[in-house]
C-alpha cells in the first residue's frame, strides 16, 4: 500500500510502520502502538509530531495534515548510529 492510496488513518499507520521495519530493528518498531508508535516516529523524525495519528479515529479518513506528516517522516526520518547493524 502506497501513502497516495491510504483511505483511512490506519492505513496511514501502516504505511509508516511498513517503512520503519524496513530501515529499524524489528525489535525496536514491531510492538510499537499508540502513544509510543507517536513518541518513536517523532524521536526519529523531529519534523513531524504524530499525536494527531494517536488521537484519530483510525477508520476515518487520513486528511491531508496527517498524509503531509506521514510523507514528511518517511523523506527525512533519520536512524540513530546505534541501531544500525555493522557486520
């Protein structure tokens, strides 16, 4: 699922999540919901701020607010030098 065809703020959630297990240990991502799904997208990304993300209905439809934020996040989320894998 593609950002552009999300239709509810769930699917927003999951696009985001999609990216984040792509470039973060499972580990550190998979269990991450609600306010600490917010708290981790924000650490990883300063630009955005997700409690709106948090605080929606997710079966209502994302807004462009919350798709804006989910694109912001996935162009400029950074990984900390930490979780990244060497070997």
């Amino acid at each position: 699922m593609l950002l552009g065809s999300a239709e509810t703020a769930y699917d927003v959630s999951v696009v985001l999540k999609r990216v984040a297990l792509a470039v973060f240990p499972r580990d550190q991502v998979a269990s991450l919901y609600g306010d600490d799904w917010a708290a981790f997208l924000h650490k990883t990304c300063p630009r955005s701020y997700f409690k709106a993300l948090v605080s929606s209905n997710s079966n209502a439809e994302p807004g462009e607010d919350l798709v804006e934020l989910a694109s912001i996040w996935i162009r400029h989320h950074r990984v900390p030098k930490s979780t990244i894998a060497v070997g």
